[in-house]
C-alpha cells in the first residue's frame, strides 16, 4: 500500500558509495584531458578505432557500454518485473518529460541562445545547424549512461529498466516525426539502422548475457552471488571512463580548435539538464513516487543517448557539420553535469522522503 514496501532486491544502500565513485567528477575531467591529448598525439591509431562501426554505431565504444550496463543489469530480477506497474505515474512522469517537454524545451532554448543571445559571436552560416544539433540531442533519451547514474543514486534497477525499453521503443516511431517539427521540414531521413542497431547493442544483448550470468551465479548460492556483484560493481565506472578517453580522442581537435563556440552551445544544454531533471525530480515528488523511482526518472529526463544523436547529425549534416559539434558538446558536458544531478538528488533524499510521509495521501504524517 505505501511506496517504501517496493524495494527491489540485492540493491546496495547509497551510503556504500566508493571513494572512486565520491570522486568520479574528477577522474572524469582527467579523463577528458587524456582524451584529447592521446587523440592529438595518435590521431591515426584512433581513426582506425572511430572505423570500427556498424551502421554509424562505433563497436569499442559498444563493447565500454556493455560493461558499463551489465554489472547493473546483473541485479534484476526479471520476475519481479510487474511490480514496476505499482509505479506507473513515475512511468507517465518520464514519458512526459522526455516526449512532451524535454525536446521542445530544447528547442526553445536553441532559439532563444544561439538565434539571439550568442548570435553576434557564432558562426552566421552555422547557426540553423547549431540548432539542428540541440534538436537531436534532446530528441534522443538515454539508453545506456542512465544505468550508470541510477547505480549512483540507488535507483530502482526494474525501474530502470523499464523506462529505458520504453523509451527506446517510443524513439523508434517518435524520434523522426519530432526533429522533423522542431526543424520546420517536411522530411528527414534518419539513420534506421543506427536506431536499430544501437538499440540491440545496448539493450537487447545486455540483458541477454546479464541473465544469463546471474542465473549461473545464484546456481552457485546466494554468498557466491552477493561477492560476485561486489567485484564487478566497479566494472561500470570504470568502463564509463574509457569511453569517455575514446569519445574525447575522436573529437578532440574541434575541441581544441573551438572553445568559446563550445562554450556557447553548453549553456542551452546545461540548462535543458538542470531544467528537465528538476521537473521530472518534482511531479515524481507531487505524485508519491519513492526516492528510488524519482531518481532514475529525473536523470533519464536529463541524460541524452548521445550516440545516437552523433550518428544522425554526421548523417544528416555532415562530419564538420555545426550540428556534429552541438551534439559532441553534449558529451563534453553530459557526465560533469549528470554527476551534479546525481549528488543533488542524493542530498535532498530527506527532503524529498518528508514530502513523502505529508502528501499526496492525507492519512499519512510526518
């Protein structure tokens, strides 16, 4: 009957969380550096790695993210999975943020910062691009990155799991039809094969080895399974930057070359990210949802399947493309922000649970 009762099982307490974890922003910086520096020192070597792709999805950058999710997607039990229906207004809450406001909001942040605000200092031929760009970031949710930030916040992993399958088979039907609105066109091809593909590298498959290791593990007990997942929990910060180094080494030279455009481009996204988990944090808080389904609800309204944005704008626009450079500053600022995200949740759990026992319920009382 009331919110706390839904626990999910084998999910460690959130005051567990590592010293490399508690640190993580700045492992992520120095990660960004190297990044960058190893992509002007050996820009052949990856060339050669960014080529390894399939459909526009990069194969290294797939196999990080496999190991990023796994270790996540190892704790859920997937015959608990109908007890997610008990939560279905934290469901609605990420359906409405992540369809009918974040990419719209987007837009309009787009409009307002690059057609007005900074217009005088970017690129004049550039800013239709610009924009393009912001579009398909918001237009594409996360997918991956948000196990990683629902592992740090003590999210619920059935949770979790259900709203990014959700999610991504929404953005099958939707991703088009919305960029094709918010671009003014009356078509865009958009690469299918990269949606597809992306979608099987980073869900399908995933959770298809997942269970199958947990079900070898707990034929070995419940002990041996408990010191399984302790030795693998690192495994997805660990993952998370690497891909960082790879992502960073790919685009560092339009970095480098680019800041105080970069600069400009983070200021729609950061506050689209601060904007969309808030709101997302706040009617989940106003619906009666517990803290463990808030979290991961808020932070996939924030986070972006960068990804796949990347691919259709070099697809769309072009490798040099304005909107390429919007979409690889979404990345640059993503997991530094995200990481913010995740501590203020963390901090305001007292508050958001006090809201809890007042309302909406009137028989309960703090």
């Amino acid at each position: 009957m009331t919110s706390p009762s839904f626990t999910a099982p084998a999910v460690p307490a959130p005051a567990t969380m590592s010293v490399f974890e508690r640190y993580l922003t700045v492992w992520v910086l120095l990660c960004i550096v190297a990044g960058i520096a190893v992509g002007q020192l050996l820009p052949g070597a990856f060339q050669a790695i960014g080529r390894m792709e399939v459909a526009q999805v990069n194969l290294p950058v797939g196999l990080l993210i496999w190991v990023m999710i796994i270790p996540m997607l190892v704790k859920v039990d997937f015959g608990a999975l109908h007890q997610v229906r008990r939560h279905w207004r934290g469901i609605g809450v990420t359906l409405f943020v992540n369809w009918a406001v974040k990419p719209f909001s987007m837009a309009l942040l787009g409009w307002i910062f690059v057609r007005h605000v900074f217009a005088p200092y970017l690129p004049a031929h550039q800013l239709d691009s610009y924009v393009a760009g912001l579009i398909l970031l918001a237009a594409a949710p996360c997918t991956a990155m948000v196990f990683v930030w629902s592992r740090l916040t003590n999210g619920h992993p059935l949770f979790t799991l259900s709203q990014v399958a959700l999610n991504d088979t929404i953005m099958v039907f939707a991703f088009a039809p919305i960029v094709a609105l918010l671009l003014g066109l009356s078509s865009i091809v958009v690469p299918w094969e990269t949606l597809v593909t992306s979608v099987v590298l980073y869900i399908v498959i995933p959770v298809v080895l997942a269970q199958w290791w947990r079900r070898s593990l707990l034929r070995k007990g419940q002990a041996a399974f408990e010191n399984a997942l302790a030795r693998i929990g690192p495994w997805s910060i660990a993952a998370l930057l690497a891909t960082l180094v790879l992502l960073f080494a790919f685009q560092g030279r339009a970095i480098i070359e680019q800041p105080l455009v970069i600069a400009m481009l983070a200021v729609p996204i950061l506050i689209q990210v601060l904007f969309n988990s808030g709101l997302a944090y706040w009617l989940n808080r106003r619906a009666g949802e517990p803290h463990s389904v808030a979290c991961p609800s808020a932070l996939i309204g924030a986070s972006n399947f960068f990804e796949l944005a990347v691919a259709a704008a070099i697809s769309l626009f072009g490798f040099q493309s304005g909107a390429a450079l919007a979409t690889v500053v979404g990345v640059l600022i993503e997991v530094p922000v995200m990481l913010l995200v995740v501590r203020v949740v963390n901090r305001s759990k007292g508050w958001y649970e006090a809201a809890a026992c007042a309302g909406p319920s009137p028989v309960r009382r703090a």
